[in-house]
C-alpha cells in the first residue's frame, strides 16, 4: 500500500477531510483538542513534503444554510496552536473565494476551508 512518502507532494494542494467537529464553549473556544491532535500526523507529513494542506470538515449540524454559531473560523487559532504553524481560512469551502485561498497558499501552508455542512447535500 502507498503511503503520503510514497509521492511527490511538493507544490501540490492535499485536501485532507478532517474530523474537527470539535466541542466549543460559549465563547466559541475549542475545549476539546483531541479531534485536531488525531489529525496532526498526517496534516505534519504533507507539511513537510512541502504540499499545501487544505483542510475540510464539518462542525455542528447547521442543515444547509450558513450560521456563524457554526463558522469553522472559531477553530483556527486552535488549529493553528496544535500544528504550529500559521493557519490561512477561507470564509467558503467553494467557489472563487475558496479557488483563490488555495492559489494563494504557499507550498507547506495550510488552508482551513469553512464549514461543509454550509451548503447542502
């Protein structure tokens, strides 16, 4: 079986569906980490081959429409304090704003996409 080492990645954009359906408290703090820890080797290895992460997940169940009580924006920090490194968001998971932040995303970067659960099915 072929594993991430087995390919050159450097310059390539990964998607990388995740699990941080994490838990926040009413400050919209994540107070769970584990979800984001589970997913650090993989999201490290493509770092270091130099490709650039794109992350994609879900969080909460907001049924198609957009709720900033839901926003994956919330999770970024802390995101970006268990990979240790810098963390680019886009406010979309589609679409030219999506397009753009993965252009623009410089080869060991790392995206984190807003929220699947944003637009149906």
């Amino acid at each position: 079986m072929k594993t991430l080492q087995d390919f050159n990645l450097a310059g390539q954009a990964v998607l990388i569906r995740v699990d941080f359906n994490v838990p926040l408290n009413d400050q919209k703090q994540v107070t769970d980490p584990n979800r984001i820890i589970a997913a650090k080797p993989t999201i490290d290895a493509v770092i270091a081959a130099k490709g650039k992460v794109i992350l994609m997940s879900h969080l909460g169940r907001p049924d198609g429409a957009i709720d900033p009580d839901f926003s994956l924006g919330h999770i970024k920090d802390a995101v970006a304090d268990v990979l240790g490194v810098p963390v680019a968001f886009a406010s979309d998971c589609v679409g030219p704003l999506a397009q753009a932040a993965v252009e623009a995303l410089p080869e060991g970067g790392v995206l984190l996409l807003e929220n699947l659960r944003f637009h149906a099915g």
